[in-house]
C-alpha cells in the first residue's frame, strides 16, 4: 500500500497560504521506500537521469544523508522539484509497480531529504579562468548555473524582478512551494561564488552583444512569461487578470497580506478561472484562499486536463467546482465596465485527437455565469523584449528562440534552454534542457 504524506485539513488551509503537504514523518519514509524493486525502470522517466533506486533504497535503509548526496549529483534544486515535478507523468509512469498497483511516491521521498539536510556539500571548484552569463534566474537558469560552476566557470544570473527564482517565485504559490524552501536553493549557488544581479533587464538595462564582451559565453533562460489571451468581447474589463498579473500579485508582491505588504488586491466574491493547467488550478486555489466562490471553465473534459491530478484533488477537496466542455465567447460587463458574468458555449466531444485527448466541437448553444472577477489561465509564450532588441538571434513564429541540436543559438557563444525554447512546460523538463546546455558550453568554451 502507497504511503501518502498527511495534508492541512482543506476547511483550514483554505483560510492560510501555509504549505498544504505536510511531508513525510521518518518512518514513513522508510515504509514508503522498502516497496521500491529498485528496477531501475524510473529512470528513464526523469528529465535531469537522478539514480532513483540508489537514493530511494538508501532512505529504505535509513541512510538519509547518503539518499542526499545521490540526488545531489544531479539536481540543484531537489526540494523544489520534490514539490512541483509532475512525477506522475515522468518517473513514476515508468515504476514497474504502477502495472498492477501504484507506484512509489519517488516526489515525497525526494521531498523528504531535502528538507531533512538543509546543508549543501560544498566541493573544490576548479579556476579555469572563464566566464557564463546567464540570462534568468528561474529552474533553467539555477540548473545551468550550478553545472558551469562546478566546473569551474565564474557565473553571473541577469534577472529581470526584484527577487531570484523565475517562474518558482511569481508563478508558484507558497502553498505548494514555499518562499523559504527557493530562498534556500539559491542561497546555496550563492555559497559557490555564483553572482545574481537582480533589476536587471536584458534587452533594456543592456544588451546581449554588451554582455558578450565581458563573457565567454551566455545561456539565455528567460522562460514564457508572456500570457495568453482569449481574445473575446470584454476582455479589457474591470475583474479580468491574466493569470501571471494575478499569480505575480500574490506570489511575488504578496497582495494577500495587506496592510504587511503595501500591494493589496480587490477581494471578489465570484471568480471564473478559464483553462485546465496548473496555472488555473494555482490561480483557482488562491482565489478560494481569498473568500472566493470559484468556478473553474475548461473546454474539454476533465480527463484531458494538462494539470497534476493532485492538484485537481486538492481544488475539489477546498470546494472550487469544475465545469467541463464549455468554452468562453464573451465577457459581460455592466454599465461601469466592471465584469458581471461569463458567457459560455457548450461543446461536444468528436473524437479523439492525436495527443490522446478529446477533440471537441461547438453546439452553438449558449449560457451565462453570474461573477465579478475572471482570471485567464491558457497559456504562455515567451516575452519579446530580447527578440526585439536582439540583431542576429534567431527566433520562431511563437516567438521561441531556434537552437540546434546542442542548444546553441545562431549568435556565437549563445545557447538558449528551457521554456524560451519549448514553450511552456514543466520545471523539471526546464532542467533537464539546461544541463544539456551547460554540458555543451563546458566542452565548447
């Protein structure tokens, strides 16, 4: 039997933005371990290749610190990707035991050694007398940070906010990664020389040919910050957010904690949250947090969501309701352009597409949603500042940077990793690109 970790009570953590897994206790560590058969079939599942059996079957034999060091040959950042890694779809999809049963909670158990060994091993780093700019301090560019470093390259991150950590800072709420635990994988790149310059905008407070010249290299990681648009009548009205603006206002700027932080942010009563992702189910649950009744809207059914199936849980379990198969035309306003309600067409399932999905179709049947807030959530792309001050840098229709199969860009010395390249995507897929990177920068530089 799946050793789960224990959760805050949903009627109490929808009043708090404390974390809402409370992790493992020791012995359910060790319980959750000894199910491994330490195939080895994970693996493969796992974007950054961490050893999986080796430190799942050293926590089993109660050898925690041994379980550490393992993941830290590979991650940086194992306490953030215990919470936020889609496990499910990645490593735990290939655990021979999800055949017949479910699979070991590979998440939960990382989780579990990282918070418990707070320090970090410190090793010799190398002089070798070169330099890495990095441009972006989210997953990708901590990753990739961490890897030039120890081999030895002095390492500068460019950040655009006010505080380090990317998408892991403003696009995570603290419920589900806290503040402290990004804090604490930064301040270890800190501890190895790595240098971040914060207020620091790319594209604005210099450009990329400057940064050149004071660097043998640069990685750009810049992400997709860029938010998506419905592009239906209403959009511009009072109560519609774009889910980042919302998202970076908690997260970032702590608008809940008014007057503590002097950024607050209106209190609605009816809130529509419009996609299936992670980022709906984040911006649904914050809202929830805030006194809301939400609702979230998602064309397709639920099974085709791109969210984790924990966090759908976690959204139902703190009364945020779903309504499925229906897609937004309009947003209504009233007199003042304040938003007093949502639109919806009903849709039909048409088969399936070839991701495995549901395709859907219009029925051209109609109804309305009473609300006085709507937040959009259906995706992101990359921000164009750099694309539009960057001569010679390759870029797609999408506004995504062209790399070949090393990550390097077409401007010499400059690779590029992570959503910046793929679009939207996972944390831990982030990093893997990232390391990739780095391996190339090493060898080439």
């Amino acid at each position: 039997m799946r050793v789960e970790p224990k959760m805050q009570d949903p009627e109490i953590r929808i009043n708090n933005f404390e974390e809402v897994n409370l992790g493992y206790t020791e012995e359910e560590a060790i319980a959750e371990a000894q199910r491994c058969r330490l195939c080895g079939a994970c693996v493969k599942g796992c974007p950054v290749g961490i050893d999986i059996p080796a430190f799942v079957n050293s926590i089993a034999k109660g050898k925690f610190r041994q379980a550490i060091d393992i993941i830290r040959q590979f991650s940086v950042l194992p306490a953030v990707c215990g919470r936020v890694c889609p496990q499910e779809n990645q490593c735990e999809k290939e655990c021979i035991l999800s055949r017949k049963g479910e699979p070991i909670n590979i998440g939960a158990l990382e989780r579990f050694v990282a918070d418990r060994f707070n320090e970090k091993e410190k090793f010799d780093i190398p002089k070798i007398g070169k330099s890495a700019g990095i441009i972006g301090s989210g997953p990708a560019g901590l990753t990739a940070a961490y890897e030039l470093r120890k081999a030895g390259f002095d390492v500068t991150i460019y950040e655009s906010l006010h505080a380090a950590g990317g998408v892991l800072r403003y696009g995570i709420p603290n419920f589900r990664l806290p503040d402290k635990i990004i804090d604490r994988e930064i301040d270890y790149l800190l501890s190895l020389g790595v240098k971040i310059q914060l207020n620091f905008l790319v594209g604005k407070t210099v450009y990329i040919n400057e940064l050149l010249e004071i660097h043998n290299g640069l990685l750009i990681t810049t992400g997709a910050g860029l938010p998506s648009r419905l592009n239906v009548p209403g959009e511009n009205g009072v109560g519609v957010f774009l889910a980042n603006e919302f998202l970076t206002r908690i997260n970032l700027m702590h608008a809940y904690d008014f007057p503590l932080y002097h950024t607050p942010i209106k209190k609605f009563t009816r809130v529509i949250v419009v996609g299936g992702g992670n980022v709906a189910m984040d911006s649904a649950r914050v809202a929830r947090r805030l006194g809301a009744d939400v609702t979230i809207v998602y064309r397709r059914e639920e099974e085709d969501m791109p969210a984790r199936k924990e966090e759908r849980l976690h959204a139902k379990e703190e009364g945020i309701k779903f309504m499925t198969l229906a897609n937004p035309v309009e947003i209504l306003l009233d007199e003042y352009k304040n938003v007093k309600g949502i639109k919806l067409e009903k849709m039909k399932v048409a088969g399936k597409g070839l991701d495995g999905r549901n395709k859907i179709e219009g029925t051209l049947e109609y109804f309305t949603l009473d609300a006085d807030a709507v937040i959009t959530a259906i995706g992101q792309t990359p921000n164009r500042i750099i694309q539009e001050n960057v001569k010679g840098l390759n870029f797609d229709s999408h506004g995504r940077v062209i790399v070949d199969e090393n990550l390097r860009t077409s401007l010499n010395r400059v690779w590029a990793a992570g959503d910046i390249v793929t679009g939207a995507a996972t944390v831990i897929l982030a990093m893997g690109e990232a390391k990739r990177a780095a391996a190339d920068m090493i060898k080439t530089l």
